[in-house]
C-alpha cells in the first residue's frame, strides 16, 4: 500500500505557484542575460585596449555568467514542462544541472586567473589606467542592473541562485578592477592590476564549490539538510502499531521538494480490522508535519512482519 503524501495522480512537475512564477523568471533571465552581454562586448573592447590581467579575468567572468545565465534560461523553460509518461519528475532537477555547471565554470575561471597572475607578478606589463576605469565604471552600472534584475527572485530555486550569484560575483569582481585602476593612476603600482585579478579569483573559489557542494548532495541524493533520517526512524517507530521501519531513503529532487520513501511493518491484525489506513495517515502527517524539513511527498509501503520477513532489507543512512 503506497501513499504520495498528497492525492493520488497530482503531477510531479511544477506546483501551480511555481506555474505562476514561471514567465517572470524567465524574463528577469533574458534581461540579466542581455545586460551581462553587453558587460562582456565593453570588457572584452577594454581588455584588449588596456593589457589589463584583472579586466580580461572579469571578461571571462562576464562571459561565463552570460553563458550561465542563458543555460539558466534554458533552464527555466524546460522546468515548466509538466511531467509525462517518460519524465515522471517532469525537469525539475534540470535546474541542480545548470546550477553544476555554472559553478564548474566559475571555478576553471579562478584556477587560469591564479596562475595567470603567478606569471605576470615577476613582470607585470604597463596597464592604461584610465582606460581601464573608464571601462570597469560603465561596466559596474551593467552589473548593477543585472544585480537588481534577479535580486527579488534569487531565491525562487538553486536555477535563480546560481544566476544571481555569478552577477553579483561579476559586480564585485569589476569594483576590484576599479579600485586597482585607482591606485595603478595615483601610484604608478602596476601590480595592482594583478592583485586584482587575485582577489577576483579568490571571491569566486569558495562560494562556487558551495554550489557544488549543494547541488552534489542533491545529484548524490543525500538526505536534506536539516532532516535526520534517524530521528525520522523514531518517529515512525513510535506510531502505534508499527513494529519496525527498514529501506527508509531520502533526498531532493529540486528546491523545495524534500521526498521520503520506507517500508512500514505494522502488526498483523492492523491489515484485518482496517485499521492500517489510518496509520498511514498518521505517519504521513509525522513527516509532514513534524520535522523543520517538512517531507510532504512521501511514499510508505506498509507490511506484515511475514513480508518483510521475506524481502532484502537495504540499510539506509542519514
């Protein structure tokens, strides 16, 4: 006997919320994505123009965030796909793909500025300052529109967050070429330009591997965070009439939907009176309502200790 935690036949594509909010986060996405192309046509112009190592760091930046921010919007589209026959989930989990690639790109980019920059600090070549801050002004300005184009919706899903975040990172990244065309036309210190593209390179390394890190877990299955899958175990095994809990798993398809599936072993005569409907309810309503992480697309198999008996029990971890 099997329980979704909702009703029987609802979709597993998007909720009608998530239906909704579709076509704005689309267009917040083609419009981040138009802005960040321009940002890599004046950057691209500018580092050519000034030999700036910080500048064409950014550039590439600037021209992975548009890639990003495209596959995002590609993304995005698929994700409102209802699910079918073939996609049960519909494309939910295309989001955690792009969100992966994203950060995979951010942290190539932080790996060739590093080492770009340990070459050219024995020889650091003349860099045209105001040039540079003339081109990392403009550019900032792009920046911060794209920044407040995605700011309200960057938490709508990992999709949104990996967007917003590689545009900000961008923001920053231009404000440090800023600063070091600053200092480079007051003190004639060229190095500054390389500082830069260290600091540039050093804001992007630990909140891409982050993102890898979460969108790993999702990819790997792992419970979600804030779920102990033990802790869930005992509740389960508290219920009245449950005598044990085996092949308990849970993971993330996408944001925000947490699903939990295990086989419940309940008493003999609970499968005789009728009364085992009702414990499925309630322990549908433990793991929805219970934990921080309400778990509201669960699947239960309910059997005697005769089945159960009988079948390979797999262990499960938190």
């Amino acid at each position: 006997m099997n329980d979704d935690g909702r009703s029987h036949g609802h979709s597993h594509g998007p909720s009608p919320a998530e239906a909704a909010a579709a076509p704005e986060l689309r267009r917040r996405l083609a419009i981040a994505c138009g802005l960040v192309l321009g940002i890599v046509v004046l950057q691209g112009v500018g580092a050519v123009v000034t030999g700036s190592l910080a500048l064409l760091v950014d550039v590439v930046h600037s021209l992975t965030d548009s890639i990003g921010l495209f596959v995002a919007l590609i993304a995005a589209v698929l994700m409102s796909r209802p699910a079918g026959a073939r996609s049960t989930w519909g494309f939910r989990r295309i989001e955690v793909l792009a969100a992966l690639g994203q950060a995979l790109l951010l942290m190539g980019i932080s790996v060739y500025a590093l080492l770009e920059a340990y070459s050219r600090w024995a020889d650091p070549p003349e860099v045209a300052s105001l040039e540079l801050l003339f081109v990392a002004s403009a550019a900032l300005l792009l920046n911060g529109a794209a920044v407040w184009v995605l700011a309200a919706r960057r938490g709508a899903n990992l999709n949104m967050r990996a967007a917003f975040l590689e545009v900000l990172l961008d923001a920053l990244g231009t404000l440090a070429v800023i600063v070091s065309a600053v200092v480079m036309m007051t003190t004639g210190y060229q190095r500054a330009d390389v500082l830069a593209a260290v600091v540039i390179a050093l804001m992007i390394v630990p909140r891409a591997a982050l993102l890898i890190s979460e969108t790993v877990r999702v990819l790997m299955e792992f419970a979600p965070r804030g779920l102990d899958v033990e802790e869930v175990r005992r509740h389960l095994l508290a219920q009245e009439h449950v005598v044990d809990v085996h092949d308990l798993h849970a993971s993330t398809v996408a944001t925000g939907l947490p699903v939990l599936s295990a086989h419940v072993v309940l008493e003999d005569e609970c499968f005789h009176d009728g009364h085992a409907m009702e414990i499925l309810e309630d322990v549908r309503r433990c793991t929805a309502e219970h934990f921080d992480v309400g778990v509201e697309h669960t699947t239960f198999q309910l059997e005697n200790r005769t089945v159960s008996a009988g079948e390979p029990h797999h262990v499960s971890h938190p």
